[in-house]
C-alpha cells in the first residue's frame, strides 16, 4: 500500500514508521520540518496543518492516510496552549480532508488519532465506543476532531478514529515521565489512586494503526487501550514491582492540580475503557495484560 503519515515524528508516529517500512508498505511523511530525519526510500512534504491543506503530490497516490499530527495535550493548559492544541487537531483534520477532496482518486481510508479524553471521567463505568463524549475540554475537543475526520466519509473514504489510552514505552510518554521518581524509590499512587487508567503498550498501539489502515472491515471509532484497565493504586504496585522500589509517597490531588493546573485532569480522570470495536474487527493483543507489558518495555531500561 502507499501510504501518508502525519505526525511521524511523535511516540507512536515513529513506531508506526518503523513497522510500515518492514512489512513493505510505500510511505510519504507530512512534517512541519524538512529536516525530520527518516529511513531511506520514505518520501516527505512540509506541511503546517494549522495553515492550510497538505501539497498534493503527498496524497495524489495514497491508498490510506494515518493522521497523527497535534500539538502535545501534556503541557500546562492556557488559554493559548488550549487554542493551540485545538487548532492543531481540529482544523488541522479539516484541512487535510478538505485536500484530499480535491483529489481524483481519493484514499481508501483515513486512520485519524482520537484520545480516551473523548469520555472524560467515568469512576467505575466501563466505556466501550457506544459511550457519549464529555463537555470538558478534552471531550469537546475528541468530539470535534473526530466530527472533522468523518467528513471524509462523504467522500467515499472509510474513516476510524483510534481513541488512545496512556501509551507505554519507556522512552517517551507517560511512563517515561513516571520513570525517574519510581526508580528513586519516592514513586506513588495518585489522589487516592482509586481512579481507572486505561494503558495500551507501544507496539500494539503501532500494530492497532496498521491494521486499521489495511483491513476494510474496520471503520468509526476504535479505543485504543488493552483489554484489562487497571485503577492507579494497582497501576503503581505493579509498577513499582517491576522496578524492584517502594512506591510509598502518595500525590494528592490538590498537589497535583498546583503542579499542572487545570492539565492535571489528565492524570486524574477515571476511564474504564475496554477495545469493543477492536476485537470485534478481528485485532489480536500481543499484550493484553499490564505486568508483562510493562516487564517489556522495561526490559531494556
């Protein structure tokens, strides 16, 4: 398949990139920098999604299209911080699919990112795709940026929009950020640690955007989480056991929310998210539970 990324240069993006190439697949890069560093024989094109469509030689040929692009959510939540991650997302998604209207041959698919944010706090609800997006920022924002990816479905283009959980690899990411405090030993639960984290290892995460892209039974929104979503406080046990530390000094939520501000719902927000449509479309885990997933990632750190 030819295929176009935006986004490559992110956590995911770069795993993708990686797993696309040694199946085969013939790839074109959108990035905002020409000197994004690739692996040979993979085309590129600069585009700024906020500033307008994508050029039309890096979708012209395109059988899929995976959207990744956008401005990182885990920053310190402003009033410009917040337009600048809407905007990245929102009418970002609408200028490349408004590009690939212009097209004569439009792509078969378009695999868009979403995030589990769609759901906003839930406290023991367990959230398959059927569930009902929040009013908060990140509800309306998931809501709004997968409303922009659907319009290609009126083009002919079938669309899946894959809401991703707390992704784990230990060099970027959450976990990357958890890291130093859990290896020191002062690691612990958060705000009680009640809350339910939905988690998704690195490699399946790639695999769920590569199967999406090349099976056609796969359309509208998939959560991209494993199966089994655990609370903090196990989350932080089995974390802290893999390490071989204590993980002894809880983080109130009050701290937290000194800390990073609004931003810190992020880390505080309960969702029981379970991948329905994924395993009914036929995807397979390689890691469906949290200890070996994390003794994977770990492995070599």
């Amino acid at each position: 398949m030819n295929i176009t990324i935006s986004g490559a240069s992110g956590l995911v993006g770069r795993r993708l990139l990686k797993n696309l190439v040694n199946v085969g697949h013939t790839l074109h890069v959108l990035s905002r920098h020409s000197g994004t560093n690739l692996p040979p024989n993979v085309k590129l094109s600069v585009w700024d999604p906020v500033k307008g469509h994508p050029p039309e030689e890096s979708l012209r040929d395109a059988d899929a299209v995976i959207h990744l692009a956008g401005e990182p959510v885990a920053q310190r939540w402003t009033q410009d911080s917040k337009h600048r991650i809407r905007e990245s997302r929102v009418t970002g998604t609408r200028n490349l699919v408004a590009a690939m209207a212009k097209l004569p041959r439009r792509p078969q698919a378009l695999v868009s990112a979403s995030a589990v944010g769609y759901y906003g706090s839930r406290n023991d609800d367990v959230l398959d795709e059927s569930a009902a997006p929040a009013s908060d920022f990140l509800g309306e924002l998931c809501r709004d940026w997968e409303r922009e990816a659907r319009e290609a479905e009126s083009l002919g283009v079938r669309v899946v929009m894959i809401r991703t959980g707390i992704v784990l690899d230990a060099r970027g990411g959450a976990l990357q950020r958890m890291l130093p405090a859990f290896r020191m030993g002062v690691g612990g639960k958060l705000a009680g640690g009640r809350h339910w984290m939905s988690w998704i290892h690195i490699e399946d995460l790639a695999a769920m955007f590569r199967f999406a892209a090349e099976n056609p039974a796969a359309r509208g929104p998939f959560n991209g989480v494993a199966p089994n979503p655990v609370t903090n406080a196990d989350f932080t046990r089995i974390l802290a056991g893999a390490l071989r530390r204590p993980a002894i000094f809880p983080m109130p939520a009050f701290a937290l929310k000194v800390m990073f501000g609004e931003m810190s719902q992020i880390l505080l927000a309960s969702q029981r998210a379970v991948p329905k449509a994924a395993e009914g479309a036929g995807f397979q885990f390689r890691f469906s539970q949290l200890q070996p997933a994390l003794a994977d990632v770990l492995r070599s750190f």
